[in-house]
C-alpha cells in the first residue's frame, strides 16, 4: 500500500533522524527506496515548485476576495481635527472695496458614509452622516455648530466606461485561471520529478552497470593473463582484456560522480536535505489504459487554463476597445443628494427641527478637437482586438496539434516499451551464454566484449523506454487535467 504525503513525510523525517544520530552505520537498512508515485506525493507536499504554486493561486483567491468586497457597502469615517488658522484673510466690503482683517479660528468635522456601488449602471449610491463645529477666536469666543443628521446620495455616470461591469465578468474568468494553472503546476510538478526521477534511476544503473563491469573484466583480465602464461593467448589480446579494464575503471568514477550528481539535484528538487539517505527503483508496474484522442482533445480544451485564457484575452480586448470609445464620445455624469441638516450655537440644538437639503448637478464633456487622438485611440484599440483574435486562432491550432502530437507519440510508446523489454532479456541471456562459452574457450574476448556491450546499451533503452512511456503518461495528464486511467477531471486544491 502506498503511503500519504504526510506519512511519506514522517517516514523520511524519522530515517533522516536515525541517519543523523545513529551516523552511517548499517546505511543500506537506512536508506529509504522511493517508488515514483510516493516521490510525487512528496514532491507535492514539501517541493519549494508545489509552495509557490500553492502560493500563487492564494494569492488570485485573495486578489478575486478583493474585487467581490467592492461590490458590497463599505463604511468610512472621514473628519479632520483640529484644522485651526490664525491670519490675515481678503474681507469684501459692502462698498465694494477689499480690506485684510486678522482672524483666529479653528474647524473640526466628522463624518460617516456608507458607500453602494451599482454594477448594472456603473452609479454610486451612498448614505452620510456628519458634524462640524466652527470655533471663532476673538474678543468673545463664538463656537457654531452645524450638522446634517442623513443625507442619502446617489451618483450616475452617463456614457462612460463601466469599470465595475468589465471587472464583473473578468475577475471570475482569473480565477478560473488560476485554479487550472494550479493544478497544471502540479502535473508540472509530477512530469519534472518523473524526469528527474529517472534520471536519478538510469544513473544508477549506469553505475551499476560499471560497478558490474569493473568486477567482470577484472576477473576477464586475471584469466587473460592465466592463458597468457601459458602461451594459449596472444600478448594482443591481454593487452585488449587490461584496456576493457582500466576503461572499466575509469567509467565507474565518471558514473559515481554522475549518480551523485543527478540524486542531489533530485533532493533539492523534493526540498530534501542533500544529505538524505533516499534512493530509487524500477517501477514494478507500467500502467496500461486506452486513450481517446477525440476524448483527450475535448478534455484538453474544456480543462486546460489555454482555452480560458483565450477567451481572456478576447474579453481584454473587447475591454480595452469599449474603454477606448467611451471615452472619446460624449459623457456626463448626475449627482443627486437628498437630506436634511441643521446649524446652532448650541450642541443640544443641533438636532432639533432639521431644515431639508437637496441639489442636482448634471457634468458634462464633449471633447470638440484633439488633433484626431480619440480617433487615434479608437483605431488602435480595435486593430489590436483583431491581432488578438488572429493570434488566438493561430495559437490554437497549435494547441491542438500539441495535444495531438502527445496523444500519437503516447500511444507508440507502449509497443516501443514491450520490445526494449524484450530485447533486453535476450541481449542479457546473449552475454550469459558468451561469458561461459570464453570461460571455456570456444569464443574469442573481442566477442565476449561485443555481447557486454549490446548488453548494456539494451538495458539502457529499456530503462530510457520506461522513462518516456511514465513521461507521456503525466505530459498528457498535464495537457488535458483527466485521468484516463481513473476517469476523472484531475482538480488539485489546497
């Protein structure tokens, strides 16, 4: 049974804790052997690639939780205190002539307003409260007071661009975005640690291999020179069976070096220490499952983020076309308010018997001459909506054909799979029989070194076989977010 992330987790914690304590005594016990799917669920638990995933599609829900606050009322205080002037200021007299007179005075004021957005017409509706008190420093100090108990407001732009509409029906369609983007950065994520897991792998075995065939032309050579004593071989092939040797020798460092290597980068990559005992097999199992390619394309263009981002752009276009002409046409705008509101010497006045308040205003703009800059503005916003829809055709059929491609080169490499298996079984029962068959003299060694090396490369392709049928399987996850095997949309959350 295969572990959860969190288990695999606590698993390599508490060997990592034997290995520091304990050292690295008995390290084969130590060393934990990883199957690809539990180092893809640990590449998703603790890769840095997974956080900042994580991290980007927290960042669009909070984005998304930003503009869904600005369609609800929002309650402000506005005031100021103390605000105060002591100076000369212009005095008109009745006579029509102008004196400077010094005055000392202070103002404070507050207020409270609720604020409703209206996203159909792009208005403003909004409810105040306020108070001020007006403080007159002289010979007799003379504090007045005025108010206004309720006001009810309400502001409407006419033929303008409606901000708050286009946020409507873009804000959504990002966040979509960001949930598929998530998820395909998580199939990402498993596509690059299958990678690099065999890579991991086919160091390995290439470190094996040269291990192996360090220990067989050692024992080649010692035999070589044993029949050379004797004058039943030539000094020539010695002297072949020594350089298959030292050149034995000297891959076995290039490969230590290189599996080193590949299993530290494979370490930072699931945000391990470099030091962790961690190791790699061959997967037991090679999944096999019918892939649809009309399934597989419909599912591409209903999950993947590059349809909805498609029609992003398109909305952006449209958007930015609207804005353009909006505002290179008339516009106006109605304010209308509506309250009551009183003034007193005395606080406890203030409230008694309100007096009405209303006014209208109606602003306008009609821009008359600019040298053709609306025209200008409009032109460009609309010959880019149509390279944006150019591109976006375009774009899609390479798309397609990416996914179409996928699914053809998927769909080979399972045959490719079983025949570098079985070719390498018969290039490792090739060599078995050379091997006896130069220990008991009937072939010569250039044969036998023949056999090695046919050998070796068929397990090597076996294994580069393994490693692109696991690589198609996720890369055609990633494109379409569907699990063929299960049957599912893929939808990876928080």
């Amino acid at each position: 049974m295969l572990l959860s992330g969190k288990s695999l987790i606590l698993c390599i914690v508490f060997t990592l804790f034997n290995y520091v304590i304990l050292g690295a005594q008995d390290t084969e016990r130590e060393m934990y052997v990883l199957s690809l799917q539990e180092t893809i669920d640990l590449a998703v638990e603790s890769s840095p690639l997974s956080r900042s995933a994580r991290y980007a599609l927290i960042a669009s829900q909070w984005r998304y939780q930003s503009y869904r606050a600005d369609l609800f009322p929002g309650l402000s205080m506005t005031g100021n205190a103390p605000n105060y002037r002591r100076a000369f200021r212009e005095n008109f007299n009745p006579d029509g002539t102008t004196s400077l007179i010094y005055t000392q005075q202070s103002n404070a004021s507050v207020g409270l307003s609720i604020d409703q957005p209206i996203m159909p017409t792009g208005g403003s509706l909004s409810v105040s409260t306020g108070i001020t008190r007006l403080g007159i420093f002289a010979s007799e100090n003379t504090y007045l007071w005025s108010s206004a108990p309720l006001v009810l407001g309400y502001s409407q732009p006419l033929f303008q661009f409606n901000e708050l509409k286009w946020r409507n029906r873009i804000e959504p369609m990002q966040l979509q975005i960001a949930q598929k983007r998530y998820s395909e950065a998580i199939e990402e994520l498993s596509l690059t640690v299958t990678q690099r897991y065999f890579d991991v792998l086919l160091s390995k075995i290439n470190l094996d291999i040269a291990e192996f065939n360090v220990a067989v032309n050692d024992s080649i050579y010692n035999i070589s020179r044993g029949r050379y004593n004797v004058g039943s071989i030539a000094e020539n092939d010695l002297l072949q069976s020594e350089l298959q040797l030292r050149n034995a020798e000297s891959a076995l460092t290039q490969a230590r070096l290189v599996y080193n290597q590949q299993l530290n980068n494979f370490r930072i990559l699931l945000g391990l220490r470099t030091d962790a005992p961690i190791d790699v097999e061959i997967p037991d199992e090679i999944p096999e499952f019918p892939v649809d390619e009309t399934i597989a394309l419909n599912m591409a263009l209903r999950n993947n983020s590059t349809s909805l981002d498609f029609e992003l752009q398109t909305l952006e276009a449209d958007r930015n076309l609207d804005l353009a002409e909006k505002q290179s046409s008339f516009s106006a705008s109605v304010q209308a308010n509506f309250g009551l509101n009183q003034t007193s010497d005395n606080f406890t006045d203030l409230y008694s018997q309100p007096l009405n308040q209303q006014f209208v205003t109606l602003n306008f703009q009609i821009p008359i001459f600019n040298w053709g800059k609306q025209r200008a503005e409009v032109n460009f916003a609309r010959n880019t909506q149509r390279q944006v829809a150019d591109d976006i055709a375009f774009e899609q059929a390479q798309f397609e054909l990416q996914v179409q491609t996928v699914i053809a080169e998927f769909l080979q490499l399972r045959d490719q799979l079983l025949l570098a298996q079985l070719s390498d079984r018969i290039a490792d029962r090739r060599y078995e029989v050379a091997r006896n068959r130069y220990r008991i003299g009937q072939i010569d060694i250039t044969n036998l070194f023949i056999a090695q090396n046919e050998r070796d490369a068929a397990l090597r392709s076996y294994i580069q076989a393994v490693r692109n049928y696991w690589v198609a399987i996720y890369n055609l996850r990633r494109l379409t977010l569907y699990d063929f095997e299960e049957g599912v949309v893929i939808q990876h959350g928080l």
